[in-house]
C-alpha cells in the first residue's frame, strides 16, 4: 500500500497497514503526521523536529533509520533517495529490555 503526497511517496509494507487498527489513537495521530511531515519535506525534515528523535539504525539495521512516535512506539523506514520513495517497513512497541 502506498501514499502519495506532495514530492514523496511512502510506502507501507503489509505488517504496518495491519498494525494501525491496533495503534492507541494517540499513536495513530502521530504517525499520520509523520507521514505529512515525510511526505512534503522528506526525510530531512523529520530530522528538525526534536519530538521524532530521529535516527540511524545499526548492526542488522544498518541503512534503516527510526523515529519516535512516542515513548513506546517507534516507525522504521527505508530511505529511496533516487526515487524519492520512504519505504516504511516496521510500526512497532519498541522492547527496551535487555536481550540475553
């Protein structure tokens, strides 16, 4: 499933669209913005809007970067600068306990 908005195109992979009905409605209204904020300025303009915490992810992740939608809940994206596309491929409660 995809958007299109403004110059970019976001692209939900199957597991988010699935996930969205199960989002707290707070959750929802953040990622909707989000996605507004992607969609117009790109991934650029997520990085100026400190509340996203924007970043790049690491090890297994790299490539990936992740946002904040709150304290729990985070988005992972794929940036297609060539194409103008944000791949969003994770909308998940992240885990902060330590794995063993």
């Amino acid at each position: 499933m995809y958007t299109i908005y403004g110059m970019w195109q976001v692209f939900e992979h199957r597991r988010v669209v699935r996930r969205i009905s199960k989002l707290p409605v707070k959750i929802l209204k953040r990622y909707q913005k989000w996605k507004d904020i992607v969609s117009i300025s790109g991934p650029s303009g997520l990085r100026l809007i400190k509340g996203f915490r924007d970043e790049a992810l690491r090890a297994k992740w790299k490539g990936y970067r992740s946002s904040r939608l709150g304290d729990q809940h985070r988005v992972t994206y794929l940036i297609e600068k060539q194409h103008m596309i944000v791949k969003v491929v994770d909308l998940t409660a992240h885990d902060y306990r330590r794995k063993s």
